[in-house]
C-alpha cells in the first residue's frame, strides 16, 4: 500500500466517521422523540376517551328519565294503550326505542302483557320467553336495592346473535315496578348522532364504538387506516362496548423537522443504512402489536366460552334451588341429579379456565422467565394428584388412562411447571385424541425425570413436529373441537427449557407420543 493509498483511507475515515456519527445520534433523537411523543399521545387519547365515556354516561342517564315517565302514563291509561304504543298510527304511541314494555304491580303480579293472552298480544308474550331470565335476574337485582334506588332503576342486559341488549327495571308510581325492553338498533342509533354532535368533525382523530365482536358501530372518519392510540370500555351498563381512538401514523413526522433535517446530512450509504435500520425497527414495533392484539383477541374469545358456561349452569341451579324454596319443598331426585350434572360441569369449566389462564400468563412473561423454584416432592404423587383434579374434564372425552409411573422415590422438583405440564399434554390429547386411550409414563436417569404422554388418536402431520410447538399452532388432523389458544405445546416447552429441559414430539402410528425432560436435584444436594 503506497502513501497515495493511505492518506486516501484517513481523509475517508476522518469525513465519513463524523457523518456515521452524525446519523447515529439523528437516529437516537428520533427514537427518542417518537417515543416521547407516543407517550404523550396515549396520555390525550386516554383522556379524550374518558370524557367521552363520561358524557355518554350522562347522556343515558337523560336517556332513560325521557322514557320513564312516558311509560308510566300510558300504563295508567290501561293494556290497550300499552299495546297500542308499539303502532304507527296509535295516538299514544311512544318512539321506537322498545321492543317490549313490561309491569308488575305492588305484589309481584303481572300486569302487561296480561296472562290471558289474546292474539293480539302473541307477539309480546315471546318477546317474553326470551328475555324470561334476564327479566328475573334485574328483578331481582332490583328488589335488593333500598326503595329510593329502586325509584332510579337498575340496568340488565340479556345476549342475543346480533350482540347484547339492555333492559332497565324501576319502581314507579302507585309501587309498580315497570320494565322496558330497549331496541338495540334505535340505541345504537341514537348514541352515534350523540357522538357526532360532542366530536368535532375537523379532527384529525379516528375515534370509533366497537362491540365484542368487533363490530364497527359508530365512527367519525370511513375508510380510515391508522393505528390504535387507546382504547377504552365504556362504563356500566354500555360495559360490553368499547371506544377506540385511532391516530394517523403519518402525522408523525410533522412533529420533529429538526430531528428528520438531520437525518438527511448522511449521504450515500449511510442513509441506507439509516433507512433500513428504522424500517426495521418500525417493522419489529408493529410486529409486536400485531401480536398483543392478536394475543388479547384471541384470549377475550376463547375465555368467553367458559364464562358464559359457569354464569348459565350456575343460574340454572340458583333457579332450581329458587322454584324449591317458593314451593316451600325439597328438591327432589330428578332436579338433585340435574344440580349434580350442572355442577360436574362447573367443575370442567373452571378447570379449563385455570388452565388458560395459567397458559397466557406463563407466554405474558415472555423473555423474562421467573427464578423456577425446587421443593421436595414425589413425581408420582404429583401426577397423580393432577389427574384426580383433571377428572370432570376428562371422564367423557378419554376412554382410558394407564399409568405407568416409575417414580416413587422424593427428590426435589419443580412442582408447578410439571403440574402444568402434565394438564396442558393431557388437554391436547384430550382435544386430538377424544374417545381414545392415554397412556402415562415417567422414570428418572441421570437427575432428569422423563415425562411421556401417549394417545392412540390421529397423529399429527408429517413435517410439523416443530411447528405445532409455535404459539398459536392447532393441528387440523382429528375432528374434536378446538378450544383454547393453540399454546399449550409452547407453554410447554417453555418450561421444559426454563429447566434445562426439553420437549419432543414423536408419531407412534397409530397416535402421537410427547416426551418431556425436566432437570431434578437429589435432597442432598443444596439449592
């Protein structure tokens, strides 16, 4: 290398070094100030959310006043009038926010629509029927409360397929207690003209009312693509809708020009290297909410099923349990067995709700994994003990379990993640293996206990021995129903490595064999 050649190589390092420099600390500034900027974001949408929820809270409250006491004075002019309110050309009749009113008198006695139905009234009495245990139960919410809260009501809603519906019950005049079912589609209505005239149209700002299914019910701005700055559920008794403000990811970039002014004095390959490094960085960061959002979808949908199972069978008793005490009898051996049956699958569902609840906060932890801790115990107590707790969820669904357990002696162990490993194997086999055997087996070599779980169901496919252990991952062989959040098999691994272990999945034509190797430690040895 001549002289010629070296000084060429210094005068590049001493100008490209400043200019590398220069970009380096651009690119930090604009990281920062995004970041910044996104927190102050949050912090007004947030607050914007808030005081929206708070006016639509005062906005039913005048909702509900509007209508009380137009339906008690046209409940005083008898059941024509009442029935003749839900007609365009009745002179009494009230706005189309109904679909059914309903009162009791001072003992309890209904009034409209009257028992002895006519023809006319065939309409009202199964809008009845349907509504016959959420009416029931805001009654009775009703009836708990002290007289003068009762005289401002008390707010239910019952579910239908187009999503949930209110219904509001107060005490009125002369003692009677009056029920309006509200029109769901009205409401909706309604609230998106409220909506309208407090948001200001010249906003920026893409705020929304979604339900749970995430329906778009009311939007200020169409055709709109920008990212969530904050969400919000509305206050009782809208609680099953929530607010969304979106902000437009372009606007960003007005808010920083000295920052992106000096992102442009790097020149050639520095800007692409600049521009490549913040597209990835950008790409990570909506990679990660795609995720969360994917993650809290998919847990409020699955944690639904077994909710709304435990609150059904456990009106179901209240109510078998309610009618014996009206009748002033015992229950007798035919509703004994059906509260039996009910609480069996109480039981199911609660345990299969711990176990998703255990699964999604295991995977919440992430890349900071909890110090595991060892406690001396019998490998085969525990599996033991987890299959007793396991039994209402698996008596119908598995023909057989065998146990093949060489692990008698105590050692110290980590409990819990064996206990979780074991019921999340035993659910996938449960769902991919349903009306077939289990075989479980365990042995201990050289300080590793060997877990293996067997089932004699359709395997998995060929070529996807790994890929059933990503999050989210639920084979399509078998024809069982599919439930949970497809991360069993993650969750177990996870653990299994937080152990310096592992998970293997293997065929065993016919069914599948998993294999799990959890490190243990002698009672001699110290922690």
């Amino acid at each position: 290398m001549n002289q010629r050649h070296k000084l060429g190589y210094l005068l590049t390092a001493l100008v490209g070094l400043p200019i590398f420099a220069l970009g380096l600390i651009g690119l930090h500034a604009l990281n920062t100030d995004l970041r910044t900027y996104q927190l102050q974001e949050g912090k007004e949408a947030t607050l914007e959310l808030t005081r929206i929820d708070r006016q639509i809270t005062a906005y039913l409250k005048d909702y509900q006043k509007s209508f009380k006491k137009n339906i008690e004075t046209v409940h005083e002019q008898g059941a024509w009038a009442l029935r003749c309110t839900f007609q365009e050309s009745c002179p009494q009749k009230l706005s189309k926010r109904f679909i059914l009113i309903v009162s009791f008198d001072r003992f309890g006695d209904q009034i409209y629509p009257p028992k002895e139905t006519t023809g006319q009234l065939y309409s009202e009495m199964g809008k009845l029927r349907k509504i016959a245990s959420s009416l029931s139960t805001a009654k009775e919410n009703l009836s708990r409360l002290p007289l003068l809260d009762r005289k401002n009501g008390v707010w239910s809603n019952y579910l239908t397929p187009k999503g949930h519906n209110l219904l509001y019950c107060w005490l009125g005049r002369k003692n009677f207690t009056y029920c309006a079912v509200i029109d769901r589609a009205a409401l909706i209505d309604e609230l998106g003209v409220f909506l309208t005239s407090i948001i200001n149209d010249q906003t920026p700002n893409h705020i929304r009312l979604l339900d749970i299914h995430y329906n778009i019910l009311w939007q200020n701005k169409d055709n709109y693509s920008d990212e969530i700055s904050s969400q919000r559920q509305l206050s009782y008794p809208l609680y099953f809708w929530r607010l969304e403000r979106l902000q437009n990811a372009n606007s960003t970039t007005n808010k920083f020009p000295l920052t992106l002014a000096a992102l442009t004095l790097p020149i050639g390959s520095l800007l692409v290297f600049l521009a490549f490094t913040l597209f990835r960085d950008q790409k990570k960061i909506l990679a990660e909410a795609n995720d969360r959002a994917n993650f809290a979808a998919s847990i409020s949908h699955e944690l639904r099923t077994p909710l709304t199972n435990l609150q059904l069978y456990a009106d179901l008793i209240r109510n078998k349990i309610s009618k014996a005490k009206e009748k002033q009898q015992e229950l007798n051996e035919e509703n004994t067995k059906e509260i039996s049956k009910y609480t069996e699958i109480i039981a199911s569902e609660t345990t299969r709700l711990s176990e998703m609840v255990n699964n999604a906060l295991t995977i919440a932890k992430g890349n900071h994994p909890t110090i595991r801790k060892k406690v001396k115990a019998i490998p085969d107590h525990i599996i033991e003990e987890t299959l007793t707790r396991l039994t209402p969820l698996l008596k119908d669904q598995i023909n057989n379990i065998s146990l093949n357990l060489q692990t008698p002696m105590e050692v110290k162990i980590d409990r819990s993640a064996l206990e979780q490993i074991l019921v999340n194997l035993l659910d996938n086999a449960r769902k991919y293996a349903a009306g077939n055997n289990i075989r479980i087996s365990s042995k201990i070599e050289n300080q590793t206990l060997t877990l293996t779980v067997r089932d004699w169901g359709p395997s998995f496919s060929k070529g996807t021995s790994r890929s059933i252990f990503k999050p989210f991952s639920q084979s399509q062989t078998g024809e069982a129903k599919r439930d949970g959040f497809g991360l069993g098999l993650t969750v177990c691994e996870q653990l299994a490595k937080e152990n310096d272990g592992f998970v293997k999945a293997e065929h065993a034509n016919p069914g599948a064999r998993f294999m799990v190797t959890l490190r243990i430690n002698p009672l001699n040895e110290n922690k």
